[in-house]
C-alpha cells in the first residue's frame, strides 16, 4: 500500500501544473496541495450511494462486499451500489440527480452533460480534480478529461473506454461462411446490400436486417454537437467543417433514408422494425435474424460472440472517428445531493486507478465468476468464464464494463488479443477528430424550440431510418414541421455558440 501511496503522490505532483492550466473559473488562484499517504483516508467511514446502469445481479452483495474491504483500508470509504436495468436508466438517474437523494457519485448517459450541470444537478470537479484526482487525469489523459467542460468547469469526467466511433455491421458468421460473404472487406452499402440479398434468398425465414430496439441507425458519420438522439443541428463529414446543418435537409441523408426504404420494400428490412423491442444479438442468437447496424470498437464482434453465444462478425463501413459528444457519452459525476464532495472524489479516483476494484466491479470474483486463462500485457490477465458458465447462468455476469470508471485497467475477456487495451488506445488517439471537439452546446436558450423539434424527429426519424415511411411524401412534411417547431433558431444558436468556442480556442 505504501508504494501505491507513494505513486499517487508522485503523480498528484508531477499533474498540478498541467491540471491548474484547464482550471479556468477565473478570480483569484486558489492554493490547492494535492493530498497523498494517510490523509487521503476519511477521519470517520465514508457510505456514498453510487449508481450505474444494468440489471441487478445475484451475487452484487458478495462482489460489493470485497470491494468495501479495498476501500475501507485504501480510503476509509463504503459504497453502496444500485444497479437501474438499461432501460429506465435515463429516468430513475434524473429523477435522483432531482430530488438530491439516492445518488452521490454515477455515470451520466444519454443526458447531455450541460443539460444536468446547467440545471444544478451536479457540481464542478475542477478543485476536487485537483486534490485528489491526479492519478485520475493520468489515467484518462488530458484532451479527453477537457472533453467534460461546460462553460470554464469540468462537471463529468468520460470512461476509459472507446472514445471514438466507426460505424457498420455486425452478422451472423455461419450465414456468411454458407453463402461466401467476404465480411472483411464490405466498406459500402452497396457491397453489404449484395450481401443481404444473398441471406434473403437462401434463408426466407431469416431476417436481413433487424433494428435494434426499434432503431436502425443512430449516426452515420456525423458529429451531432450533443443531440445525439436527435440529430438537432449536425456538422457534416465527421465534423471537418464548423458549419451547422439540418441534417434532415441534407442531400446525405435523403439518399441513406431513400436506400432504407429501397431495402424495406424489398424484404430486407424487419417489416415491423420501428416496433421490436428485442436487441439484433438476441434474434442472431435465436436464429431469426442475420445482422444490424451497429456503433463499433475494436473487438466488439469478440464482446458480442461472448454475450450472445454465437459467432458474430463485422463490417466497418464508416472509419473512427470522435466528437465530444462521444467523449460525453458516459461521464462520472458528482451530484449536487452528495454530502461529502471529497470522498465522492476520492472515491472516484480509485475507480478510475484501481484495477482490482475494476476488475472486481466489472466481472465479479476470481475463481467463481471467472478465470485466469494466461498473461495478457501490462501485468494484467486474459479471463473467461468458468467452464459450464456463460453470460445467462453466471452470478455475476460482466457487462458494461464500458460504463464503469475505467475498464482498461482491467483484465482482457479471451478472445481479444493480450495487448487490446493498448489497440483501444491507439483507436482512440488515431481517430479522426471533429473540428468542434471540446466544444460543449448549451441549449438552454432554446429549450422550448428543442421540445417542439424533438417530438417532430419522434414522428419521422426513425420510421424513416427503419425503411417504414416514404422519404419523397415523408421528408417535405417533416422539415416543414421542424421549421415550425423552430429548428432554424436552434441552429443559429449552436452556431453563434461554435463561432464564439473557435474564436477564444484559435
């Protein structure tokens, strides 16, 4: 423990000046000292609520309970943990971060980080970052830390994850060794198109072509600048150009939605698409589907074979490439609820630093949940399920361990290569970069104008994506609709705000 101490001094040392440069609250400097050995330990035991998303586990107490011991004797810190399934995460979180109660440190996901720190929900990290997360910033490195600024204060600090995107398709691999589909080198549409047409006439019951959860596409190749969701305002070609569009006036996604509907028409597409509530994997696993569209990383196909029990593959049709809004995407925050804002940090910091707790958190007990199976680089280990056990029978099943503080600190699942954390390091560094990244939109004064646009995109958006609506009678009414509903001011404002962020980052 005293080696480990003596670290995180050292490096709360050698960070200070680089964190006091991207401290920029203005007035006087505040005298901040990092603090290191035994004074990083609470006087009194610490319980902080943490939150995180996914479905409760059967063995979470016993898994929690080893993790308390390495806090209690690193920080003098108990966590209680409350897992809210994926799809009432959105809700139940905001609803904490609202009422001040139940949640003192977790990860905001798929609420724009501004949204939450503008409405006060939770507090700016820069001091605390200072004295206690040094390590932390290390961990993360600078540019992405930076990412989670609104205004002049860091509010979010982003996952140690993949913080870039490519984008294309994920298929069954039987089906394409069956009918001699060269997955590896589909980087078009067209060429997957021919490959759909194969599986649509040599496996009438199987589906093409499944949207996820009733979506088929979430992006593809453009930087959103925070409306994810709802493509609100986008800049085009990954970004390389600030200059603030309506994407659905965008000649690009007339001819994509023009395809989908192509495609539709032809059997290709789930019919009932805009309606399933069923995820692509599980239909791949069940047999009834061959593929979707899908966000990818490295090594998703080897995470999505392990989760679903069925080989799966890929095809990259767009090339990685990262915006803030992918940086953003899952940011670790404190809430303004929290009674005790340093051990939050604290806290914080040992997520993001230590690997035993990660590895503890992410994939549950040594021995029990899973395995060792060899050496993976950097002193960490390659690891599996145990023999018998998969996904659907584990105590302890690993997942999300993206959303977790810092996965890549941890052990590598089998099937990855030894050195995958670094590959991931490298996707995230190599990635192209949007000319806007860094740059945080408020939409705070145009709210009104957001509600009214966002329900308009509600109407049409996905139904077009899905191939469901004819985008020639479709795309006329809904931009008529959203000009109403005051788009053209939403897109002035992210453009006076882009304008205003590239003249003061030149």
């Amino acid at each position: 423990m005293k080696k480990r101490l003596f670290a995180i001094a050292m490096a709360a040392v050698l960070s200070l000046s680089m964190m006091s440069a991207c401290n920029s609250s203005g007035g006087d400097d505040k005298d901040i000292s990092a603090v290191t050995g035994d004074a990083l330990k609470e006087k009194e035991l610490a319980t902080l609520d943490v939150v995180m998303m996914g479905n409760d586990k059967k063995d979470k107490d016993k898994v929690l309970a080893k993790v308390n011991e390495i806090l209690e004797e690193e920080l003098n810190i108990n966590m209680n943990l409350t897992l809210i399934s994926y799809g009432n995460y959105v809700q139940q979180s905001t609803l904490m971060l609202s009422s001040g109660e139940g949640a003192d440190v977790l990860p905001i996901y798929m609420t724009p980080l501004a949204t939450c720190a503008n409405n006060g929900q939770i507090i700016p990290l820069d001091d605390l970052i200072a004295k206690y997360g040094q390590e932390m910033v290390q961990a993360i490195g600078q540019e992405f830390i930076d990412c989670g600024k609104v205004g002049d204060s860091i509010y979010g600090i982003t996952t140690g994850r993949d913080l870039a995107k490519s984008y294309g398709f994920e298929m069954r691999k039987d089906l394409c060794d069956k009918y001699d589909i060269d997955y590896e080198n589909i980087t078009t549409l067209d060429q997957l198109e021919e490959a759909l047409h194969k599986i649509k006439a040599g496996e009438p019951d199987i589906i093409p072509v499944v949207p996820s959860n009733g979506e088929l596409v979430r992006n593809w190749g453009w930087d959103t600048l925070g409306d994810d969701m709802t493509n609100l305002g986008v800049l085009m070609d990954k970004g390389k150009e600030l200059k603030v569009v309506n994407l659905y006036e965008t000649e690009f996604y007339k001819e994509f939605v023009t395809r989908m509907r192509k495609w539709y028409n032809e059997g290709l597409i789930m019919a009932d698409g805009i309606n399933n509530t069923e995820n692509v994997g599980t239909m791949m696993k069940a047999g009834s589907a061959f593929g979707g569209f899908m966000n990818l990383k490295p090594g998703f196909d080897v995470q999505e074979t392990r989760n679903y029990a069925t080989e799966i593959v890929v095809s990259e049709i767009v090339s990685a490439y990262s915006t803030t809004s992918d940086v953003q995407m899952a940011t670790w925050a404190i809430s303004n609820g929290c009674k005790n804002p340093d051990a939050a940090m604290k806290l914080m910091n040992e997520m993001y630093t230590n690997p035993e707790v990660m590895n503890l958190l992410i994939s549950g007990i040594e021995g029990e949940h899973y395995v060792v199976k060899g050496d993976a680089a950097n002193g960490q280990k390659i690891i599996a399920y145990p023999d018998g056990v998969d996904a659907s029978t584990s105590g302890y099943p690993t997942s999300g361990g993206w959303l977790w503080c810092n996965q890549a600190i941890g052990n590598v699942w089998e099937g990855n290569p030894a050195d995958y954390w670094k590959i991931q390091t490298d996707f995230n560094n190599n990635a192209e970069k949007s000319a806007a990244f860094g740059f945080t939109y408020d939409s705070s004064k145009v709210r009104n104008q957001v509600t009214a646009c966002t329900n308009v995109v509600a109407k049409y958006h996905d139904a077009l994506m899905c191939g469901a609506l004819d985008p020639e009678t479709t795309l006329p009414v809904f931009n008529q609709e959203l000009k109403a509903a005051g788009i053209d001011d939403i897109i002035a404002e992210k453009q006076s705000q882009i304008d205003a962020w590239s003249a003061n980052n030149k």
